[in-house]
C-alpha cells in the first residue's frame, strides 16, 4: 500500500472518527468550555480586532502606526503589496485556530471566517476589494492535506467567499514542495524554508489575488505565495489573515513563534 493510499486512509478515518464524536460529546465553545456551541455568543464578542498601531503596508504591529515599516523599507519592491490580520491571536481566537487545525473541528470555520468578513469594513479594504478579481487560500502540499483530510486555511477562504460573496479560487495556487515544519526557525530560515515552495496558475496573469489563510507569524510564507503569484503575472496580491500575534520578533531570537500560537 502506498504512502499516498495511507495518508487518504487515515484523512478519511479521521473525519469519520470526528462526526461520530460530535454524536456522543456536544461541542464546547473554544473561549470558556461552555457546553452548546463550538463558539458562545459571549466570547464570540470578546474576540479583539488588531490594534491600529501597524504598519500600513505589512500589517504587522508598532510600536505606532507608521506609513513603513524598517523591514517594509529594507524590502520596498517585496511581492505582497498589502496584508492584515483581523484579529489578535489571543483568547477564543487562539482556541478556535487551534481546534480547527489540529483538533479538526471544520465546523469552526464559517464561525470563524465572520471575522474576515468583519475586517472589510475596516479601511483601506472597501477600496482594494473593488480591484480583487479572485481569494484563494494559502496552499497545503497534497500528502499534508491527506493526512490532515483538509486545509484549514481553505476551509476559512471558502466560508470567506461565502459569507461576503467573493469569488473562491482554490486552484491558483499550489504547494509544489513539502518543507520542513516551520517550529523553531527564525524569520530568515523561514523565508528560505518555503523560497520556490509555491507555484501559481497561469489564470493568475493580469488579476489581483487576495490571500487567506489562519495566522500570520512572519509573513514568509504569504511572501512566498505572493511571489509565485507574481511570477505567474499577476498584478497585485494582497493578503488577509484570521489572527497575528501583538509583537513580531524578525530575528525570533529564541522565540517559537509556532509554539507561542498553540495551546
């Protein structure tokens, strides 16, 4: 039996396994454990947006709002001409994400994906979203995505579009290399990890794409999805994450960013 027939095998058992839990034990929301809904109306609304204090271009925080940043500055002609996250990776928002990716709770994902929908009223979106031709989410390599039995950041794109009527396009995007898990590496060895990791549809050519995905660490990915983008001729990408964290660390200096966003 192959690896790849193993990995759908045990997607498949893991989603079945899922909804025969969800029989026997309701869900309890994410925020305070109460029991009725993966999500309660209470911690639904203690859910904090991201601060004002940022970097107009990159989206990640300051210590004040700033036009650019020192590394937006350092990288002026970088691939991702806009990104933000919608929120701060904290509280029901950090419990959500996690149950989502790891614990396979896909019902989270339009709970979730509401905050995304939440961010466009938030400017400069109502003006960039007029020139979005297609959102499409960050990739998963395809052996990843068989063993996971989905990518959490599709599932949030897809609800996205859902509930903001925006045209969903999964395909333009591939993950045409697996790379090694991004725990414990600092921003530079990130941005090698994933370098040439993505390649895009010729589809992309001449519109401007609006990335997606869960949280947004050190941009290195997103950058990298961009470029493939790109590369691929497209005009513009532009990136709208679920959460970031407060206070980005360039150098990590010893901080796992990953383990920093788990439970």
């Amino acid at each position: 039996m192959s690896n790849t027939t193993i990995a759908r095998l045990r997607g498949d058992l893991v989603y079945w396994s899922t909804i025969a839990l969800d029989l026997f034990f309701p869900p309890r929301c994410v925020g305070c454990r109460q029991a009725g809904s993966w999500l309660c109306d209470g911690c639904a609304q203690a859910v904090e947006p991201t601060s004002e204090r940022i970097c107009e271009r990159c989206g990640r925080p300051q210590t004040e709002r700033t036009a650019c940043c020192p590394r937006c500055l350092h990288e002026p002609d970088g691939p991702l001409r806009f990104a933000r996250a919608a929120t701060q990776h904290q509280g029901p928002i950090r419990g959500g994400i996690h149950q989502l990716k790891y614990g396979r709770v896909t019902a989270l994902a339009p709970l979730l994906a509401r905050y995304l929908v939440a961010a466009l009223e938030r400017p400069p979106w109502p003006l960039l979203m007029r020139y979005v031709d297609g959102v499409t989410p960050v990739p998963l390599h395809d052996l990843r995505r068989r063993e996971r039995g989905y990518n959490q950041a599709e599932l949030l794109a897809q609800a996205f579009c859902q509930q903001a009527g925006l045209p969903f396009q999964p395909n333009w995007i591939h993950r045409q290399r697996m790379t090694h898990s991004q725990v414990g590496l600092n921003a530079q060895e990130r941005k090698a990890n994933v370098a040439d990791a993505f390649r895009a549809e010729p589809l992309v050519q001449g519109r401007t794409v609006l990335l997606v995905d869960d949280v947004y660490t050190t941009g290195a990915t997103l950058a990298a999805c961009a470029t493939a983008a790109m590369g691929a001729g497209a005009t513009a990408v532009f990136a709208l994450t679920l959460s970031a964290a407060q206070k980005f660390d360039d150098d990590a200096s010893g901080v796992d960013l990953d383990r920093a966003f788990a439970l």
